[in-house]
C-alpha cells in the first residue's frame, strides 16, 4: 500500500469502501488517524477483545471526557485477564476497595504489585455486551481471589460490597462464556478456577489444562492422577449448561513409545474414573432432591452436558478399570458424557502451554 501513489489510488475508487471495510478489520489504529468520520466504525472493532490493564481503561481515569471511552467499552465482546495487575484493574473500577483492619497482613500473592489506578468515580455495567471472559494461567496463578479472601471481613455486614461481589459490578451475571487455561494441577489454582464460575455464574465453561505427564514412580503411586481432573472439574453453579475440557501434555506423546504412554494413560484413566465416579453420584443425589422437592441448593443448576477431549483416549480407556469404563459408559448413554480424542486443530492453533 505504502508505494501507490495518489493516482493509483484514485483509479480504485469503485473499491474504496471495502479498503475501507478491510483497514478497519484488520488495523482499526490506523483506520482511527484517517479521519473523525471513521471513529464510530473502528471503535467497536477495535473494542471487540481487550487484555484487561491500566491503559485500556485510561479514558475513564478522566475528570472530564471519560463518557467516551464508557461508550466504547460498551462494545467489548471479549475481555482477556492476565496477572494480579489485570484483574486487580478490573475491580478497583468499582470503586476503592474496603479499608483493611489495622490487623491485616494481607499482601498480594504477586509481588510487587503494581499501583492501580483509582478511578475518580465508581462504574457499573461498563461491559453490557461481554459474552465471554478469558482467565489466562497467569491470572490464575496470581491467585487473587484467595487474595480478597483475606481482605474481607467474615462478617457479611463488615464490607458492602464484599470484595469477591464487585466484579459483578462491571460484567453481566449470566456471562456467555468464560474460558480457563490451567497449566497447574494446584489446588489453589483449580480454587481460583471455581471462585471465578460461582460470581459470574456463566452459562458455558471451557477449560484448557496443560498437564505434565507423569514419571514411573508418579504412576507407581495409587493416587497420583493426572492434574487433579477426576477431583476439580466443576459440574454446579448458577446457570450452568456446559463444561468442555481441552487436556493437553507439555510433551509430545509417541504412540509407539509404549512407555511413555502408559505414565500419560494410567493417571488420566484414573483422572477419568475418578471424574465420572462423583458425577454420577452427584446426578443421583439432585435426582433425589428433586423428587423430594428439596429446594435448598435449586439455584445451583447441574451441568446439563460435560465434554472432555484427552490425547490418546483410547489408550486411556484401555488402562481404566472395567468399573470406570462402566462408568463412564453409562454417562455417555445418558447424554451427560462426551469424551474424544484430543487434537490442536480443536482450539485453532491455541497454544495451551503459552497462554
């Protein structure tokens, strides 16, 4: 583009309007210098997916003028949340946080925290239109919500709102979707993965784990299995409809490597079995309460489908035990399981282990 000459440029003008439309799609920044006309065409294009950070929400910082920026985070589809910074960004936009007791030893788990900005006026519904929040393995890692945890006060009537609450203050409740990339089978990490899903309350939840496979002696124990799957998966919350689970290895794994694909299939089968086990007993039990009409926990709904893709599955299947198989065999006839094999044209080149 840069070596036509106004002339040539000129003689394209039966096409300008889809340059146009192209410039915009592809480079919305550039598309902004052009002329103010463009504004209301690349804004919404250029707001689309954010990576939630100071400078982002910037506009809003101001005394005067921040009604635009409201205006163009009102078209965000998609917000990207990486370390401590970013979700720490996103709730000090409701306002400062509740003044800690003198007592407190609270820091932040990721250090050193960088100074967030504090934002002269407190928002609410900035993203109106979001259908999907991203967790990369950083912001789970910087465990934030353990974080607040500790900020609030245990007695309900100590903060308002609890700190866990003011996300909610941004984003709709019933969210689309929210996705997790999990790279660590911590407890802490899969605690961050549950805290998230019960305040948004999404409908949809995708989950990428980046698990390591096991050695020899990981596998010789009973209880080692394969990135605390079969223990963490979620299957309650508020609006829940659909789990799908992406589990990937942080090595390739060989077919003919028999070896190294028994230490992959014998923690995942068991993962598998282990999965299936309370998922089928949790199905039984909400089965009973409906027929009792036990409204105590109505709200929190039961996953109606659950999808999970394993790399080699077969192989794991062969290694589970013939109760597991049943297991999950039963689920499936039912219409509650789905398992497949694992592939990376699934997540459109997604890179499970860098995000």
């Amino acid at each position: 583009m840069s070596s036509i000459t106004p002339a040539d440029f000129a003689a394209l003008h039966p096409v300008h309007h889809l340059i146009l439309d192209q410039l915009i799609a592809s480079a919305p920044h550039s598309a902004l210098r052009l002329c103010p006309a463009i504004y209301q065409r690349a804004i919404p294009v250029l707001y689309r997916e954010i990576h939630s950070s100071p400078a982002v929400f910037r506009g809003v910082e101001l005394q005067e003028g921040y009604e635009r920026t409201v205006k163009a985070l009102a078209h965000t589809k998609t917000i990207i949340v990486g370390g401590f910074d970013s979700i720490d960004t996103l709730y000090a936009l409701a306002g400062p946080r509740p003044v800690e007791s003198s007592d407190s030893s609270s820091t932040p788990p990721s250090s050193p925290v960088a100074v967030c900005p504090c934002y002269p006026r407190r928002y609410c519904g900035l993203f109106p239109n979001l259908d999907r929040l991203e967790f990369t393995s950083l912001a789970l890692g910087s465990e934030y919500m353990a974080y607040l945890d500790e900020l609030d006060d245990p007695d309900p009537r100590g903060h308002d709102p609890l700190s866990w609450q003011r996300l909610g203050f941004q984003l709709p409740n019933d969210v689309r979707e929210m996705i997790f990339y999990l790279e660590n089978d911590s407890e802490k990490h899969w605690y961050e993965v549950d805290q998230h899903i019960m305040i948004q309350r999404p409908h949809k939840v995708v989950i990428f784990i980046g698990g390591t496979v096991k050695t020899a002696a990981q596998v010789a124990k009973s209880e080692e299995t394969f990135a605390r799957l079969g223990e963490e998966l979620p299957v309650m919350w508020y609006n829940a409809e659909r789990l799908t689970v992406f589990v990937d290895t942080n090595e390739g794994l060989d077919p003919s490597d028999h070896e190294q694909v028994r230490r992959h299939a014998i923690p995942m089968g068991k993962a598998l079995s282990t999965f299936a086990h309370l998922f089928a007993r949790i199905v039984v039990l909400r089965q009973k309460k409906w027929a009792l009409r036990d409204e105590g926990d109505v709200k929190r709904k039961l996953v109606d489908h659950v999808e999970i893709h394993i790399p080699l599955v077969a192989r794991v299947l062969e290694e589970m035990s013939e109760e597991g198989r049943k297991q999950v065999d039963q689920l499936v006839r039912n219409g509650r399981l789905a398992v497949g094999d694992f592939e990376k044209s699934m997540v459109n080149g997604v890179d499970l282990m860098e995000r």
